[in-house]
C-alpha cells in the first residue's frame, strides 16, 4: 500500500491548504498531465529528512532553496514563473550512497475531483553499480504546471519513523559485543535479569534495538544513542561506544554496558557504529548466542551471492557445504531434532567483515498464530575507519538451530551497504 505523504501547513502557507491524506491509489481513468520538468537534482543536500514541499510564490521557493542548500550553496536558485508553475521539492532522507535516485513517477489530474496527484520514489542503484560508501541525501525539484485543482502528493517509500526513545532496562549481563531485536512482550521480557521486569513498550508500534557491548574492565566504558534517521531503506542507528578517557579515574569492576532503543516497528535496520576514547572495533561473531550453537565460520569460496539458507536434511548440509568450499571439517548435525542456519555475505564485502547471529528467541507469530524462532543474523562490516586494501573474502557462519517452529529471519546490517 502507499504512504501518502502529507506536508504541513507550518512548513510553507500554501494556496491550496494542506494536502489531503487518504489511502486510495491514482485511478487509471484519470487523465495523465506530464507537463513538468526536472529544475533540480543531485545527492547532497542540507535537508537530511525524508519530507516532501511546495512553493507556490517565488518568496517561498527562495526560503525552501535557502533551507535545501543551507544558505552557504554557491548555486543559483533556478529559473520558475509562477505565474504558470510551481515548484514541487522531494527529500529522500539519508542514504549510504551517491548512488539512489529520486524520481517522479507519475503526474495526473483527475479533473471529477478536482485533484492534481504527484507520486514519487526513490530508485535504489542498479544491481552491479559500483558505488562509493558515503553518506547521501538526495533530493529533486520540479517545476508542474498551475491547475486549479487540490494537490496530493502519493510516496511508494516507507513512511517516515517517529522519533525514538532511549530505554533504561535492566538487561542480562552479555560477555560478547552483539546486537538484536526485539519486536514482542516476551522476547523482551526474556532479555532481562531473573526476576527483573523490562521496561513498557507498544511492541503494535515500536521494536526495541539492543546494542550489548561485552564484558569490559572498568565503569568507564558505556554505549550512548546517536541519531536515528529516516533513510530510504529503513532505519539508520548511529551507536557511539565510548571508552575511558585519557585522564578519566574509572572505578575498576567488570561491567556489561548495553544501549535499547525504542524505534519503529517493522523498519529494516542499519547501524552505524562510532568509537570515542576506544580503539575501533572490527566486526565479531558472538561464540555464544542462547538458543543456537555455532559450527563454523570462515571463507565460503564457493558462493559469491548474499544468501541466508535454512538447511533441514543431511543430503542438503553435505551438498551446501561442498558448494560453498569450506576448508574446515563439517560438523555432524542430528536434523531429526536440528536444522542450520546458513549465513554468506557473499563476495563484495568490505575488508573484516563477518556474518553472525545476534539472538535467537521462541515469540508468538502473528502469521501462524503458535510460536515462532526469530533469528536476528548480523551482517557485519568494518567500521570506515579501518581502511583495507582488500576485502574480506566470502565470510560465512553456520549454527545449529531447533527443528520444528515457524523461523522468522530478520537482518541486522552494521557498517554496510544495503542491499
């Protein structure tokens, strides 16, 4: 279903009033007007939030290019007469690439109603593209001609997550740095102390992302929130891990700091990790991780593809493991009350990446209405400031994972690109 996109009336006084936002899609019988063209496009600009504008006076297209460029753009605002046009701007959010595309689809009138609808999206870079990791924004201006008709503006995009929250949770004590989701009251439950209850979530709105740093030596080390951004895929997660200090006093004692954020629910995840007073830290594979036990991990030569694979016969795990070109020996697995979770990140991946998993826990499914395995799996790059000659070749992880639920898998993607 599309989100429609609505502009507010504080962010320019606009002829038309505020947008309607319903839920019904263009009708093919309207009557299509492409009678637009592109003013302005590119992928950085100083509005780093996906939102949608327009400008019906040349006042108010000098404020919304003023807040676009940042007023320190030496470009020159573009050429409309709006006495026949007006401007239409479109902000896709923070990206991870030069390489997404903002796009107009469609402009139609539908002149029963009275209503001119502008439906647009975001085009992810072809399979194959090579592009360079950075942080992007992009964004397109059109000039559409002057209708006397409502203007509703229609978005094939997510719609945009509502601001986070951080948590204060008494969570179980984790000895290894991992990450993992939680979208249900009992999952969340589950991930605290004995006897300790977990904090109020609205899990119809909200999931919870749990950033556990590991077992450290002293009280100065801690994870803090960053910003949490709209992007065109998702979600993006900045966490900042923080160490002590150069002339920090830190009282020595084993700790276990953790971060959980409240973010919304359903959105796909990307974390963008960041170390302060702390040596940066390359991407691991939790050796321990309740509800699953880890075979192997290493180089899958054999697959290039991003690929995860539950595996539920012996004839399978052999044929899997030969295809990928595994070097270690392979582990003897009892399907008749097991199964394997295969995770290959395949070949274009960034130098010290790995593939993991970061929980696995029993929660009711909302498909099946019984219990389901939800396996959170980290796809985990090096931080940017590693720099690499080379990538990591075709990272691999197998773990053992109980037969019979429903599995549900759900990607955490760290340091990287999506997909």
């Amino acid at each position: 279903m599309r989100a429609l996109v609505a502009i507010a009336c504080a962010t320019l006084l606009l002829a038309t009033g505020c947008l309607q936002d319903t839920g019904t899609p263009s009708d093919p019988k309207r009557a299509v007007d492409d009678t637009y063209r592109v003013i302005a496009q590119g992928s950085q600009s100083a509005i780093h939030t996906r939102e949608t504008a327009v400008a019906e006076t040349a006042e108010d297209f000098a404020v919304l290019w003023a807040r676009h460029t940042g007023n320190t753009s030496s470009e020159r605002i573009p050429n409309v007469d709006f006495k026949t046009h007006r401007v239409l701007a479109f902000f896709a959010g923070e990206s991870f690439t030069a390489c997404h595309r903002v796009r107009v689809v469609n402009v139609s009138t539908d002149t029963a109603a009275e209503e001119t609808t502008v439906t647009w999206t975001v085009e992810p870079p072809a399979e194959g593209t090579g592009c360079t990791k950075q942080i992007a924004q992009p964004f397109l201006f059109v000039a559409v001609r002057q209708q006397e008709t409502d203007l509703r503006i229609e978005s094939d995009l997510p719609v945009a997550p509502a601001k986070s929250r951080v948590l204060e949770a008494p969570l179980a004590r984790e000895t290894g740095r991992r990450y993992a989701l939680y979208t249900d009251p009992a999952s969340w439950q589950g991930a605290m102390e004995r006897d300790q209850a977990a904090p109020d979530v609205d899990f119809g709105t909200e999931q919870v992302l749990v950033a556990y740093m590991g077992e450290r030596g002293n009280g100065c080390y801690h994870v803090a929130l960053g910003n949490v951004t709209a992007i065109s895929e998702g979600v993006r997660v900045d966490v900042i891990y923080h160490g002590p200090g150069p002339e920090a006093f830190c009282t020595q004692a084993i700790v276990y700091p953790t971060l959980a954020v409240a973010i919304p629910a359903g959105s796909k995840v990307f974390v963008e990790e960041h170390f302060r007073n702390l040596s940066v830290e390359a991407a691991t594979t939790p050796d321990r991780v309740p509800g699953a036990t880890l075979l192997a991990q290493g180089e899958a030569q054999g697959i290039d593809d991003q690929r995860i694979r539950i595996i539920t016969t012996e004839a399978d795990w052999a044929a899997l493991w030969e295809e990928a070109e595994m070097t270690q020996d392979r582990h003897t697995v009892d399907f008749s009350a097991n199964r394997v979770l295969a995770i290959f990140m395949g070949a274009d991946t960034a130098c010290q990446a790995a593939a993991g998993l970061g929980a696995a826990h029993r929660a009711p499914s909302g498909k099946s209405g019984g219990d389901a395995l939800y396996l959170d799996v980290l796809l985990w790059n090096a931080p940017p400031e590693i720099q690499c000659i080379r990538g990591s070749p075709h990272p691999a992880a197998f773990y053992e994972i109980p037969a019979g639920p429903e599995t549900i898998v759900r990607e955490i993607t760290i340091n990287g690109l999506p997909r």
